[in-house]
C-alpha cells in the first residue's frame, strides 16, 4: 500500500517538473518574441521594402557581355539597373582586380592561376575571349577587353551603388580593398560582401562599421536557423543586407517570415543568382528587396511590364 503511495507522489511531482519546464519555455520564447530588434538607420542607396526591387548586375550582367569588364558595366548601366554587383581577387603583384574564378581559363585566353600572374601580364589576355553570343557566335573576341583593376572600375562607374565580393580570405585583400573604396569615396555607396564570415568581419572592422557589408556564409545559416525556430530576435546583426540562393540545404530562403524579419531590422534581402523570369516575379511578389541577374535586360523588362520600375 505505501509503495503505490509513494509512486503516486513521485508521478505528481514529475508531472509538475514537466509543467514549469513547459510553462518557463513558453513565457522565454514569449520574451524573446517580444525583445526589440535593433533597426539599422536608413540609407539611400540599397532599397527596403519597397515594390520595386533593386536589379543588380551580377558579375555585371554576365549573360549579356563578358563577365566583371567594363563593357558589361557600360551595358548593365545603360540599361538602367540599379546596382553593379562584381568580385575582386589580388594578382600577383598586389593588384586588387576585378575577376570572380581563381583561375583565369573559364574567362579568358589564357590559363592559369590569377595570382601566378602580375598585372601586366593579366592584361595581356582578353577577357571577352570565351563569352558566347546566342547565336553561338564570340562577338567580343579580339576587341581588347582586359580583366579591369578595381580603380578602373571605379573611375569610371562611382556613380553607381555597387556589391562588391570578396573572393580570397586574406586581409592583405580586404586592406587594399578599404583603401580604394576611402579613396573614392565609395564607403556609402558599396555593400561588400564575402562568403568567409572571418574576412567580412575583419572588413567590417577595419571601416569601424562606415561601410555596408552583407551576411556572409556562417552568419546567414545561423540566422535562418533561428528565425526557422522562431528565436531570430536573439542574434544579433551588424549586416545591412543578406544576399542569398533560393534555396540552400532544406531551407527555403524565399518565405515572406525570412524578408520580413530582415526588415524589422532595415536590412535588405537580396536574392542571387535568378535569371528564370518566373522567379524573378515569384521573388517580386514575397518582397524581395533585390534581383542580382546575369540577365538584368530580363528583370528591367519585367518590372516594366508589370508597372513597378522606378
Ligand atoms: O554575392 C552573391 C553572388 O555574387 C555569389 O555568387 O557569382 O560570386 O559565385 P558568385
Ligand atoms: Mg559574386
């Protein structure tokens, strides 16, 4: 008789245990929900919110002209879209370039490592070599298209918002990299961007946070995750904007839930790399703040058609 007294109590009590567990978890993830997040300021070059999305020129339009030139620049801009997007890489001789493989053979004539190769010799290939017209044809071979120096690019196009990546995880990059973008004055003016958390960070804070950089790889997984599990308010976000794929493992990164998180806190979500028109409207209809394109011709079109270019 005591033993089932006994057991009984203990049942009781565990149930208890399980009870505050569950009422303590639901009142921390009640809190949580309601912790305010931290808005960044707004800006004036990356849109947020609004019903017209940026169209960014990825590698500067890579399907219409060769890849991160000048002439894809002159292209894209010409146009109308609103920002270029590119990647820079240093040469061998210290170059900060603008060049998104490790290689220069998927682009050029010639083959080999970008860093085995001074900037002189790197201007000796034709960077319009291997692009393929839709008619088959090479329409830019042999007109003397280099790989550009990022102060060309600058020179000529600081007029436009741009992204830039950054493709290696070295400092001696990013130190250059802050230097030029001082010296044009293109610290509001430029999100920068960088698959490698360590090297956005060491950006981030050699600009003391003046220029804008994006999420990169670790800090975008560990947001969606949190926000997945309703506990995005707890990480903090110095990013102004998040770049991603649609879809990346078994998360899909298109839900109106991620956009809207990210702008609770002002920041932009730009999607790359979308050139089915199809997505390109599905992305217009969830709000997505940015289309980064190979194909920005398509996307303008678009937007015109359905009466939301501005
Ligand atoms: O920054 C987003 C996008 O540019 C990444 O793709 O083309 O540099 O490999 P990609
Ligand atoms: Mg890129």
């Amino acid at each position: 008789m005591e033993v089932v007294v006994q057991k009984g109590k203990k049942r009781t009590k565990f149930t208890k245990s399980i009870l505050i567990g569950l009422i303590s978890f639901i009142l921390l993830f009640i809190i949580i929900n309601f912790i305010p997040v931290k808005k960044h300021d707004d800006n004036d070059f990356i849109r947020i919110g609004s019903s017209s999305p940026d169209i960014i020129a990825h590698r500067g339009g890579a399907g219409i002209a060769p890849e991160n030139t000048l002439e894809a620049f002159t292209l894209s801009e010409s146009l109308g879209v609103d920002i270029l997007e590119f990647d820079v890489r240093l040469s061998k001789d210290g170059q900060v370039i603008v060049i998104h493989d490790e290689s220069i053979d998927r682009t050029t004539n010639g083959k080999g490592n970008v860093s085995d190769y001074t900037i002189e010799k790197l201007k000796s290939f034709d960077a319009g070599y291997q692009f393929v017209g839709p008619d088959g044809s090479y329409p830019y071979r042999g007109k003397g298209i280099t790989i550009p120096l990022l102060t060309e690019v600058l020179e000529s196009f600081d007029h436009m918002p741009m992204v830039i990546e950054l493709k290696e995880n070295d400092t001696e990059l990013a130190d250059k990299f802050a230097d030029i973008i001082n010296h044009y004055n293109m610290e509001n003016k430029v999100i920068v961007s960088s698959f490698y958390d360590e090297i956005a960070n060491y950006f981030y804070d050699i600009t003391n946070g003046r220029v804008a950089i994006s999420t990169a790889s670790k800090t975008t997984k560990n947001f969606v995750i949190l926000n997945e599990l309703f506990l995005g308010n707890i990480y903090p976000l110095k990013e102004k904007a998040m770049q991603l794929p649609t879809h990346s493992s078994i998360f899909d990164l298109t839900t109106k839930r991620l956009i809207d998180s990210a702008h609770e806190r002002n920041i932009a979500v730009q999607y790359w790399t979308i050139n089915d028109t199809d997505m390109m409207e599905f992305l217009l209809e969830q709000g997505a703040d940015g289309i980064m394109t190979d194909y920005p011709n398509k996307a303008i079109h678009l937007l015109r058609q359905k009466g939301v270019d501005e």
